[in-house]
C-alpha cells in the first residue's frame, strides 16, 4: 500500500529524530531522507520532506494514525511485536509525547 509505505518512511525518521539517547546528526540524515523521497516520490507515493524550519520539522508526514505502531516495552521480549506497540497519533506534538516513551535499544528496563 502506497501511503503506508509513506508513513512508514517518515514514521521510522521520526522515531531516529526522536531517540534521547542517540546522537545521530539529524541534519545529515535529513538531508538523505529529502534526496531519498525526491528520487522515489512517484514509485513509492513518498512526500517530499520540509525544511527543518518548518511546521513539520524536517518530515514529509507527520500524521501515522492508522498505519503504524512505535516500538514499546514488552516484558517478555524487551520490544512489541509487530502491530503491539503504541499507536501513533495525528499531529507532530502527540507523536512526539508518544515518542518520549518509546522504546529505544539504549533504554534501561530496569
């Protein structure tokens, strides 16, 4: 389906950009993700990402509802199985609380 494959790109972006325990250069992979969804906007239905300046902070999509799950603490196997984890939401601000307590492979457990 083309727009999962939208929301799961940017969705996935969100999560990295998100990580408080990951020093990844943001910048650096957004600038990959925007080249990356220019060359495959019209096979993979991806959206075109923002400037980092804008509303949106650098993502094409900011609305996951529906489509897809942030990865969550699972006792038994440290991380959710597939479709168990927490629901997105609509907006960037909720996302992003969602986010806050996702689970990350830096993350304690204890």
């Amino acid at each position: 389906m083309a727009m999962s494959s939208n929301k799961t790109f940017w969705g996935f972006l969100m999560y990295v950009k998100q990580n408080p325990y990951g020093d990844i250069n943001w910048e650096r992979l957004h600038a990959m993700a925007c080249a990356f969804a220019k060359e495959n906007a019209t096979a993979q239905t991806i959206t075109a990402g923002t400037a980092l300046t804008h509303a949106n902070e650098g993502l094409g999509v900011v609305d996951f509802s529906t489509d897809i799950t942030f990865p969550a603490y699972a006792s038994a196997t440290r991380v959710s199985a597939d479709g168990a984890g927490t629901a997105a939401s609509t907006t960037l601000a909720a996302n992003k609380l969602i986010l806050a307590n996702a689970m990350y492979p830096e993350k304690s457990i204890a």
